[in-house]
C-alpha cells in the first residue's frame, strides 16, 4: 500500500502545489515576459532621459498658456458636448448665454472643438467678448471652429484643464460626455477640497441634469459619500440670464474670495 494520498490521481493531471508554492497557471515572473508586456519600466533603456523631456515640454506648454492668456480676463468657461448639431436646443441654449454674458463684459473660453463649444464661440462673438478656444491635439485631428478669435493648441490635457480652471472667473456646464462630466466634478473637487478658491458654477440644461443631481442627493449624499453642503456648489438653470445674473453677482460680489485655501 502506497502512502502518497493522490495516487490515484490520472497520469496526466499535475500534482497539487505545496503549501508556500505558486499556483500551476500562475504566470512565470521572468524579465522576457515583463519585457514584451512593458510592466517593469527598469528595463527600458533610457527611460530617465525620456521623463526629462517630457517634464521640460511640460513646463514649456505651461509657460506658453500662461504667457498666451494673460489679457483674457474677466473670463468665464463653458464646456459641454462636442456631438451637438446648430439646431440642437442645448446649442442654441449655450449660444445664447455665451452672447449674454458677452454683453455683461465676459470673455469666452471653450475648449474650441464643434458642438457646445462652437455655440460658445459664436455667441461670445455676437455679444462683443472675446472667443477663446483651447484645442488639444488629437490622433484624430480637430481643428479649432471657426469662431475662436484667440486659439491655443495642447499636448497635456492636464494643462488644458488647468487654463480653464486658472483664468476662469465662473464656470458654465453644459449637456455633455464624459470629457465635460471630467471637467466638472474634476472642478467640483478642486472647490470642495479647497485647492482652488471657489468661483460660481452653472449647470445648463435642467432636464440634462436632473437625474445626475437627484443621484448625487439620494443616493451620494445618503450614502454619506458627500456633505449637505456639496450639493450648493452650482446653480441648477435652464436659462440664458439667469445663468448670466448668477455667475456675475458672485463674481463682482467675490462671494468666496474671503475663503482660505490650503
């Protein structure tokens, strides 16, 4: 009688491993293999002198933006979809209060592209303000609309957001994808952490923005993921003065400024 409990185990079945020994499919650590999947970044020849770059073109973009923006103020930023077509109500609707603002002695940034963008663009031009677009090269290239005045082109997306974040004296939200709802609790975060001094937020479109709202208050703020006060943060609107009348009151009254940051 034999004493090895597994033998009758099938000629071509593996033994169990032994206790402290890896798993049979777990995957072989050997440098060929980290090699081809990128994952040990110690094995790229170079890589030290390729960060350097990056951080100096870094540093230039920057310097660039800041040098480039400087006479744009009083400022507000709008975002919003990219998709939208000019008989689109939400178009219409962020034509209509880029022009409002325009006549109330705002300046218009987006982030150039067609759709909300482009009706920004066009409504700042109509009202008189100056129509900034900040572009971002893309592997599927898009060009600045038509209706940008002053133009600046990026390679960072993070400096991009930054721009209209830094020269911006209030924020306007509108119907959009994933790239504006990352702008907006992207800024939503900055404001609530203090890492930036508050400034007025206007979301545009209350049926857009209904459901996201009401998630944030049923189920965000009862989960205790956010405070009663986060839900404060933007003005919830649907029309082009009211937009206009909320972002420059808080703006001229500097509402906030007297609020620290870290």
């Amino acid at each position: 009688m034999t004493d090895d409990p597994f033998s009758h185990r099938p000629a071509d079945v593996p033994p169990p491993p032994a206790e402290g020994d890896a798993p049979h499919d777990a995957p072989i650590r050997d440098g060929r293999r980290l090699r081809r999947k990128g994952q040990d970044p110690h094995l790229e020849r170079g890589v030290d002198a390729k960060e350097m770059w990056r951080i100096f073109r870094i540093i230039s973009e920057y310097v660039e933006a800041i040098d480039g923006l400087r006479e744009i103020r009083p400022a507000i930023s709008i975002w919003g979809s990219a998709r939208l077509k000019p008989a689109h109500r939400y178009y219409r609707l962020a034509q209509d209060t880029a022009r409002t603002l325009a006549t109330y002695g705002y300046n218009v940034i987006t982030g150039g592209g067609p759709g909300i963008m482009e009706a920004a663009n066009l409504g700042a031009v109509e009202g008189g303000g100056k129509s900034v677009g900040l572009g971002i090269e893309l592997p599927m290239e898009q060009a600045l609309n038509a209706h940008v005045q002053i133009g600046m082109e990026f390679d960072y997306f993070f400096i991009r957001k930054m721009m209209f974040t830094k020269f911006a004296a209030g924020l306007v939200v509108a119907p959009g994808g994933f790239g504006t709802m990352d702008e907006m609790f992207d800024t939503l975060t900055l404001i609530q952490t203090r890492k930036i001094r508050r400034i007025p937020v206007v979301l545009l479109g209350v049926e857009f923005f209904t459901p996201l709202v009401s998630f944030m208050r049923n189920t965000m703020l009862l989960e205790g993921t956010i405070s009663p006060e986060d839900l404060d943060l933007w003005h919830l609107t649907d029309e082009p003065k009211d937009a206009a009348d909320y972002l420059d009151r808080h703006i001229v009254a500097q509402t906030w400024w007297a609020q620290t940051t870290p």
